[in-house]
C-alpha cells in the first residue's frame, strides 16, 4: 500500500495571485511511482455538483504552484473544472531528497501521479482529464501526452524543451560535440567536489542585480520573478536555482520522439516575440509531421506576447480558447 510521507504544507494563503471568491481551495497530497509525496493546491468551483472534468497543472521550470501554475489553476476552476496545481518532486512544498533535483523520467511520472490522483476522486469525471504544463514544464507535459492514454487534451503554454536548450544551448548556439564536451567536464568536476563537501552546488536562480547589458528575455524573467509581481520563496528561479549538476538526465535526453503518435487533443500556445517562440514552433512541426493524428493538434501564435506574458498576464493568456479546446476534446 502507497505511504504518504508527512509534508509541512503552509495554510495560509501565499500565492502571487489573488484570491478568488468563487473557487473553493484546499491543500492535497498524492504519491508518484517513485514514493515521492506531491503537495498540489485544489481549487474546484463553488457549490459545483456531480463528477467534474479535471486538469492538472505545473510549471514554469523551476517555478512553484504559488505562481503561475496556481494562477492557471484557479482560472480553469472559475471555468468549472476541478484543478490541481502541484510541485514537482524535490522543489516547493512536495517531497523529494536531495532538494532542487529533477530528472525528465521523474517530471513525466509526477505528471502521471497528478493523473493517477483526479482519476480516483469522486467529484471527477475520470474519463475528462486535462494537463496544463507552463514554460519548460509544457515540455513534460507533451512528453506525459507522449505515453499517458487517460489524458483526454493538453495545453502547453509558453513551451520549453528543456532536453533540447540542455543539449545545444539557448537558440543551438552551443549545438556542437565541443561545447557538450565542455559542459560535461564542468557538470562531473562538481560532482566529485559535491560528494566531497557533502552537499549540492546551486546553479543561481534568475541573475539579481540585473546587469544592462542583460538579454531582453532575462529582463523579462528578473520583471517576473525578482520582484512582487511573481517572487515567492518556495521558488527555485526566484531564489538559488536549482542544483549545479541536475541538467545531466536532460543533457542525455530526447524529448518528443514520439509526439506524432499521440492521439488525444494537444493545444501548443506561444508568444510571437517570446524567444523560445522556435521550441513550440518546432515541437509542433515535429509532433503533426507523418501523424495520422492531425485534426485535433493546434498551434496558436500570441501577436506581440513574450515568454513571460503567458505566466500570469490574465489579459493576454487565451484562457477562452483554453477552455473551448478542453471540453471540444473530453
């Protein structure tokens, strides 16, 4: 029997966003395949009745569940689902030793558990559930579409693959044996520093203070998660980052391969300006490329948003066109 380890959950409400009047919250937990307890918030609809369609939530990379995937969340719930926004394992709220780690297996598996989890409730429908994965959590979750059957639609948002910015660097400008090699060398010489020391470098979260000379979209991150916009202490990019030698798994990874089996629905929503705007690009070209699965796989382009954007500007996210996809396709 599955074994809930005991989580120090937080009760008072500390997301970045507001609290809305018209969902019901409260904080859950669930166990993955790997005997790491999750901490998830629920958010389901006021006075809501009978089995419910559910969505499970996650991301950005590095992020936590009081920051954009709760703001998604809450959302959705105002729209009649029943949601969870959850912390993957090591980071937030959720279990996990050592702390800031991940691995790709390890991020889909959470995906599943969150499935596992909404499937056994007894106010959802378990033949309606959707995922929503944000920034490199998008990634996870078109891999999840990869192999989870029971997803009925999923959502990504503002889509990292993160196998492929590991692998070749922002934009492939590091997509040659040379740098893989350097970045090797440099990842495993920590390790045996690591193992010494008995503890775990940190990569360094967003950069603060923020040179001038700093990229546009590192601009954007620092204006989301350096200041009271979107800062929460349980987050790895608003804090240390996460841990130096984590990016290996990813390192040694292929994401995607095969996306152009995946049956059920899969809506890939990016920022025309955002500067991973390519990865969603070419994750879908990838995903309808020789698929006898095309009609329900959409890519929809946001004229003038940025990466950042699509975390928490209410304005711009097209969270009509979320939900009219989701209940098209459960």
């Amino acid at each position: 029997m599955m074994k809930t380890a005991e989580l120090n959950l937080t009760s008072e409400w500390d997301k970045v966003f507001p609290r809305s009047e018209k969902v019901d919250h409260k904080k859950v937990t669930f166990v993955n395949h790997f005997g790491i307890t999750l901490a998830a918030d629920m958010y389901s609809p006021k006075n809501a009745e009978g089995r419910l369609p559910a969505i499970a939530v996650s991301g950005p990379f590095g992020a936590c569940k009081e920051q954009s995937s709760g703001l998604y969340a809450q959302e959705m719930a105002e729209r009649g689902f029943l949601t969870i926004a959850f912390d993957p394992s090591f980071t937030g709220e959720s279990g996990g030793f050592p702390r800031d780690m991940h691995s790709p297996d390890i991020d889909v598996e959470d995906f599943q558990a969150a499935v596992d989890f909404l499937s056994v409730q007894d106010n959802v429908d378990p033949e309606k559930i959707a995922i929503i994965g944000i920034c490199g959590w998008g990634g996870m979750a078109l891999q999840t579409a990869c192999i989870d059957t029971r997803i009925k639609a999923t959502i990504t948002s503002t889509m990292y693959d993160m196998s492929r910015v590991a692998g070749n660097g922002y934009f492939d400008s590091e997509d040659s044996e040379e740098a893989r090699y350097n970045a090797r060398v440099a990842i495993n010489s920590q390790r045996t520093i690591d193992f010494r020391k008995g503890d775990y470098k940190k990569a360094g979260g967003v950069i603060d203070p923020l040179p001038e000379d700093a990229p546009y979209f590192v601009k954007d991150y620092h204006a989301y998660y350096k200041t009271p916009r979107g800062y929460h202490p349980r987050s790895l990019n608003s804090n240390n980052g996460w841990s130096f030698t984590t990016g290996t798994s990813l390192m040694n990874t292929r994401l995607f391969t095969y996306s152009n089996e995946i049956r059920s629905a899969v809506l890939m929503i990016h920022g025309e300006k955002a500067h991973s705007c390519y990865l969603s690009r070419d994750a879908y070209a990838d995903m309808v490329k020789d698929s006898k699965y095309t009609d329900n796989k959409e890519l929809l382009i946001i004229p003038g948003a940025s990466h950042t954007d699509l975390y928490d500007q209410k304005d711009i996210i097209p969270f009509d066109k979320i939900e009219e996809f989701i209940r098209k396709y459960i």
